[in-house]
C-alpha cells in the first residue's frame, strides 16, 4: 500500500472553510471605513459590538457580527504592530471562534491569530485562557499582543511559575489570561486544597485556546501533573552508590535487552552481600537494603547523564526524551530520584506525599470550549477526534510554501551516517547558506558540535538551558552562515528569519536558497519530522530540508530490530535500496502506533479515576460554597454542636465544621489515590494469568470507594467531637491533624504505564533472587 494511499484513507474529514471565505468579501468592504476611525472610536466600536445582545453570550457570531468584528480586529493589529492580518489569518481565527484546531504552518503567524480569537470570544462574553509551551512564551506572546488587545477595549494578564497567589488572581480576572499548560493545571490542583472560598485562584473553567495543540493534546496528554504535600526524604546511601560503580556489566550484573532492567548476578550478589558485610540481600529483613540496591544499580546503569538529565546548580534536571528538553520540576520516583542524586554525590531535595494528581488531557476537558492552532494537526485528527471531540481546520498559507524537501540519506551505522552528515554541512556551510540541525537529545547535541568544531565549523548549541536563552540564539539560526544545533523543541515558538533577527540580509540569504534543516535521524513520529522541517521556508521563503538516518538510529533499533540491512555502498555505507526506506518508514508507524496504544490505555485507566475524583470533588465544592459541613455535624452531633454553638458563635463554628470535613476529605482522598496507583502498578502482573487489566483494575478500584463519603462523615465528627473549638476558631494541628507545611508540584513524565511500570517489574523481577 503507497504512502499516499495510506494518508488518503487515513486522512479524517476536516472542517470546510468555505463559509468563512465566503465572509472575507465582506471584511475588505469594510476596511476602508474601519481605517478612518480614530483610535478611541475603534475601541468604542468594539466595545458597542461587545453590548449588542445578539453577541453576548451568544452561542456563535451572527454572521454580520462576525464581518464586523473581523474589520476591526484587523484594523486594531495593522494599527497596533504594524501587521495587517492576511486572509487566511482571519480565516484560522474563525475557524477557532468555532471551536476547531487549526493547522497552520510555522511562521504564518498564529501567535496573532490566537490572540485575536480570544478577542472575539472575549466579546461575546466569554473568559479565555491560552495555553502556551512554557512561561518564556506565555509572557512573551501577553506582551506582544498587549497593544492589540488595549485598542479592542480586552483586558489580558499572564502567569508564571514565579507569580503570586494575588499575581494569579489578577490575570485571571482579566479577560484574556496566558499560561504555561502546567501552571494553569497546578492552580487547579492548589486550589482542591483550599479550606475558604477567598483562597481560590482559579475562575470557572470556560473557553481555552491551545498553542501548538498537538504537542499539548496528544504528546502530552498522559503527563501527570502532581501536587504533593512537603515531608522530609531520606537520603539515597552514598555508600551504595559507590558500590555499583565497582560493578563490572556482564559480570557483576546484566542489562536486558530492551536496555529497560538491570539485574544483579550471582557474581554481583556475592559482591555486594560481602560489602555490606555478610548479609543475606535476599533475607526478608534486608529488603530495604536490596530495594536501595536495586535503585542504585537501576541509577548507574540505565539512567544515563546527559541523555536522561542533566546536572545543574547541584541538581538533577530531567530530559524529557521525546524533545531532548530539560523538563523543569519534573522527577522521577522518590527513590530513583535520590539514587541518582547519590550518584552524582549531590544533596538529596525535598520529597512529597502525593496529594492529589491530573493530567493535562482531564485539565483541557474541564474546558467546556477548547480549540487550538498548530502547524502539523491533521497527523493527529483522529486522536484529536477520540480523545477531546475537536475537529481540525487545514488553513493554507499566505504564500505557498516552496522550501525543497530533499528524501531521506540512509548509511548502515551511526558512524558512516555522521561522517557524511558532517560532510554535507561543510559543503553546504561553504555556500553560506544558514543551517539548523535537529538532534534526538542533548548528548547528540553535544556529540555534533564537538564533531563540527573539530572539522572547523563553528556552530551554536541550544542545549535545553532556557527558553529565553534559546529563542535569542534560535531567532539568529537564520544569519549568512549560521550552523546551529538543537534538539526538535527547543527554541519552537520563536521564529527564525532569513537573515537574522532583524531580517536585514534576508533578500542575500533567499537567494543563496534560504534556511536549510537536518535532521539528523527520525523522530518517533513523521509528525515531529515535520515539525523541524517546518522551521524552513516560513511565509514563502526558499528553504530546504533532508534527514539523514542510519539503520542503527534508535527508532529502528527498537521497533524493527530484526529488519535486515540492505545492501550499501561499501566505501560510504549508504544505502539507496528501496528496501531500507520502506523499513525506515515502518519502525516509525510502529512507534507511532505504540505511543497510540499507550495513550489510550492511560485514558482507559483514568477515566474511573476522575468519576471518583469529580465525586469528591464535587461533594468538596458543596462543603467550601455552603454551610454543608456544619449542618453534617449538627446533624451527627446535635449536643456537641450546640453546646458550641453558645461558646463560640455560628460563623466561627461553621469555619470550623468546614476545616474539619476538608481535612478528613483531602486525607481520604490522598489515601484512596495512592491506593489506586498501588493498585495500577499490580495489575500488569495479573495481565500474566491472561486477566483483562483493565476489568481487574475497575473492579477493585470501586469498593474502596464505595465508603468513602460515609467515612469521611465518621472521621469528621469523631474530630468534632473531641477538638477544642475557641473564638478564633479550630486548631486542627494541635489535635494532631497535620496539613501538609508546603505543597510543591512536578510533573512525572514516566507513568505507570510504560517507563514506570517498567520500573517496577523491573524492581520485582530484580528482588526475585536469580538461580
Ligand atoms: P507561528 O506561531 O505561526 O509560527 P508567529 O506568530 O511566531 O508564527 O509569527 C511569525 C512571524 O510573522 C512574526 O514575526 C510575526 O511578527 C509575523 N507576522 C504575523 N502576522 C503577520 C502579518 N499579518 N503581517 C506581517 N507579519 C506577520
Ligand atoms: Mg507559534
């Protein structure tokens, strides 16, 4: 079956932008009266469109509404920054007030876009948040959008990792609200721990625009954000650390094949057993010690620096493997955390008990209106359609995009691969035409360089240190005889122009066949491919892109391993066989369709998570709005209550009948949640008696929680029972009920369900003593 027969029936419908170009007549008429308008007539205008009762709160546009409001939005962002939206950006905005994903390519502009659909859903009296990659371009996008949104009369506000509870308020409260994805989904998760209505962040959930939707929506659907309460860790043995240094591979202890376990040897055990002494590491009082073991083992031989993490300021920073990123407040498990931390003798950081967790896919379905803009999103339709009900729009760009997309350079190893990848960049150097080459990850990144450096080439590194660092470095990428290299996501969101930032030799460099981009091997999905290509021949410059891939690149190693190498040319090692593109191709549909896998299987599993949270939720809401709480325990202790009652007042005794219930809630939530991780961690090896997972799962999952409520009542007037209430109201910590001092929030990239899950058979598997 052809590649393009495949994309044809594996295409879904998209949106039809025939009614929306149909209106863009009407937009150009009234152009020339909208121009005439002074600034604060513009505004009034908007303002007026803003209080028609035909707009506010209507479901969709009127048709002339929509007209009239698209004249003046492009006015405002001609008059604000000089950039009168084309066509097909007011096509994509919408396409968006619709409700849709919009695919539009990279430099088309969607950072406008976005901005002036919130506008319009700001108009019809809706409250919008946008979703960004990361704090850098929520901040940056805020900013640069702020003239546009002034002259619609639209308020808008920011938030980052840095801002305050009152910070956060305020953007809130405006009408347009940027953020980080994870830090709109941490002040969801703060605020299920508040105890008073005035200590809430975040207003009802209502429209959401998602920046670079497929990178949020499906990559990182199944990330968990996590909230956790702050506990003191032990620190990982430095001992043992040291110890498995002086493990000998392949004698001491092995790696499985797939490179995801490591286990101790006998040779191994009887090193450490006399190391540590004599004991018996198998011994059931020892299993602590053979846990820590374990994690060190794990920690020195499979988690590897530079390529899992990198060490900065004295701590472990994880990359996220997928982009070659520094995932900021991102950890591992608690113990591996440490045992690398020990690896690298570093001070071992605060620890949590797991409060409460979600993940970015249940955060954006709280949304009751989601859209989104990319550039790749019809490679994702089908999940866009599966998993959140959104449909996609494919807009076309301004100018047709002509960059040269060259086939593939297949070579039989790494090595051949980079000797002719570095040749190619001299030769292309050599013209002066500006280069951008996209690496796997860090440890590539640096590999290159060094190789460049020594073949005489200078080049710049974006090494995942930070976003602003980088988008300053990639707005240069496009500079006469730049060579930069960078892992796919760095930088993204930033645009590169020919000629550099200021564009000023750009007509020199298109001439010289503008932006070239290597990559330099395939990603796990043709949808990241095409991400990188996608940085060249923005708006209808020249431009050019080629991969250069080997058969020992990662992808075919660990999804078409038992492929055969076809034959090469024996000089260069490359190879021109059909055969090997075709294999090529393949291994990267199975990754694709692994990753498929596993993101439904996390939906399967967190659907009856979240029915049981929304419950919880929903009986916390009533507790924190209401006077709930105080008439459960009036109810259960009548004598108590009112005896109190005549001590201390109504108000104080229903703050403190509120506290109460929260606590026991918070805690039985808490309680329940690492119950269910417990048991989603188990029920892998019931999968071996050839039991569904999944039924398993549900079906021990709902007894537990079936009681809940009702013991949350108990617990709640038990304490009320017995605490001492005084005018200024109760002290639970005094009665030995003990919040959480601190939260922090992180995000876990592995989860139980493939890098996690591997971990903990491995861990099970490893604590089984071999034969
Ligand atoms: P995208 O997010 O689609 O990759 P950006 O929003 O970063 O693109 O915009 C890319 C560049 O295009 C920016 O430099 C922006 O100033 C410019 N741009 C956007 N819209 C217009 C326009 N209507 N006219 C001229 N330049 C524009
Ligand atoms: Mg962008």
């Amino acid at each position: 079956m052809g590649e393009w027969f495949r994309r044809l029936i594996g295409r879904p419908g998209t949106v039809d932008l025939g009614p929306y170009r149909r209106l863009l007549g009407q937009v150009g008429d009234r152009e020339p009266t909208v121009r005439e308008l002074p600034d604060e007539e513009l505004t009034a205008s908007v303002t007026e469109l803003r209080a028609d009762e035909s707009v506010a709160g209507a479901d969709r546009f009127p048709t002339d509404k929509l007209v009239e409001f698209s004249a003046l939005a492009r006015e405002a962002a001609r008059r604000a920054l000089d950039e009168r939206p084309f066509d097909v950006q007011l096509l994509g905005m919408m396409a968006m007030l619709s409700g849709n994903v919009i695919e539009m390519a990279t430099g088309e502009g969607k950072t406008l876009v976005g901005a002036l659909t919130s506008a319009g859903y700001a108009i019809r009296g809706r409250r919008v948040h946008i979703a960004s990659v990361n704090d850098y371009l929520a901040r940056r996008d805020a900013e640069w959008m702020r003239p546009v949104y002034d002259l619609l009369g639209v308020s808008v506000g920011w938030i980052g990792q840095d801002s305050t509870a009152d910070e956060r308020r305020a953007a809130y409260a405006c009408d347009v609200c940027y953020g980080a994805v994870s830090e709109l989904g941490f002040d969801v998760l703060r605020d299920r721990l508040a105890y008073e209505e005035s200590e809430l962040v975040v207003p009802e959930p209502d429209v959401l625009i998602v920046d670079e939707a497929d990178s949020v929506l499906v990559d990182e659907a199944r990330v968990p954000l996590v909230l956790a309460g702050a506990i003191e860790q032990s620190a990982a043995d430095p001992a043992l650390a040291e110890l498995v240094k002086g493990l000998g591979r392949g004698v001491h202890y092995e790696i499985e094949e797939d490179a995801r376990a490591a286990h101790l040897t006998n040779a191994g055990i009887d090193r450490v057993e006399a190391a540590l002494g004599g004991i018996d590491l198998y011994g059931v009082e020892h299993m602590a010690t053979l846990t820590a073991v374990n994690l060190a083992l794990y920690a020195h031989a499979l988690v590897e620096r530079d390529v899992d993490y990198i060490v900065r300021d004295g701590r472990i920073q994880l990359i996220d493997d997928n982009r070659g990123r520094v995932a900021t407040l991102q950890r591992w498990p608690d113990g591996l955390h440490a045992a690398v931390e020990a690896k690298e003798g570093l001070v071992t950081s605060e620890s949590g008990e797991v409060l409460d967790t979600t993940t970015i896919q249940a955060l954006v379905r709280r949304y009751p209106t989601v859209c989104g803009m990319t550039g790749t999103a019809v490679a994702v339709a089908e999940q866009l359609r599966e998993f959140y009900e959104l449909e996609v729009a494919v807009v076309p760009p301004n100018v047709p995009c002509i960059r040269k997309d060259e086939p593939d350079r297949l070579y039989v190893t790494r090595d051949d691969k980079e000797d002719a990848l570095v040749a190619h960049i001299s030769s292309v150097h050599g013209e002066g035409r500006p280069i951008l080459i996209g690496t796997l990850d860090v440890a590539e990144s640096e590999r290159l360089a060094r190789r460049l450096r020594r073949a005489g080439l200078e080049c710049s590194v974006l090494n995942a240190k930070n976003d602003a660092e980088e988008a300053a470095i990639i707005a240069e990428a496009g500079r006469e005889g730049a060579i930069t290299v960078s892992t796919q996501m760095a930088g993204r969101g930033t645009d590169i122009r020919l000629g550099g930032r200021d564009a000023q030799d750009h007509d020199r460099v298109a001439e010289i066949g503008g932006l070239y981009v290597i990559g330099t091997g395939r990603y796990s999905s043709s949808r990241l491919d095409d991400q990188l290509r996608g940085r060249a021949g923005r708006q209808g410059d020249p431009g050019g892109s080629v991969f250069f891939t080997s058969f020992e690149d990662d992808v075919i190693v660990r999804h078409a391993s038992d492929t055969a190498v076809p034959s090469a040319d024996p000089k260069t090692g490359r190879i021109e066989d059909a055969g090997g593109k075709w294999s090529m191709n393949h291994a990267q549909r199975v990754a694709e369709g692994e990753l498929l896998e596993l993101h439904r299987n996390t939906w399967r599993y967190n659907k009856l998570v979240e029915v049981q949270r929304s419950t919880v939720l929903e009986y916390r809401n009533k507790v924190l709005h209401s006077d709930l709480a105080d008439k459960e325990l009036a109810e259960r202790c009548s004598e108590r209550h009112a005896e109190l009652l005549g001590e201390v007042g109504a108000e104080v005794l229903a703050a403190a009948a509120r506290q109460i219930v929260l606590y026991h809630l918070d805690q039985r939530w808490s309680e329940h949640f690492a119950l269910l991780t417990e048991l989603r961690e188990g029920i892998h090896l019931r999968a071996l008696g050839r039991r569904n997972p999944l039924d398993e799962f549900n079906r021990d999952a709902v007894p537990p929680f079936l009681n809940l409520l009702a013991e949350v009542r108990e617990q709640a007037a038990e304490t009320f029972r017995s605490v001492t209430i005084t005018p200024e109201g109760v002290d639970l910590a005094a009665s030995g009920l003990k919040r959480p001092t601190a939260t922090w929030t992180y995000l876990v990239r592995d989860d139980q369900f493939d890098e996690g899950e591997r971990f903990m058979s491995t861990m099970k598997r490893a604590m089984r003593r071999p034969k």
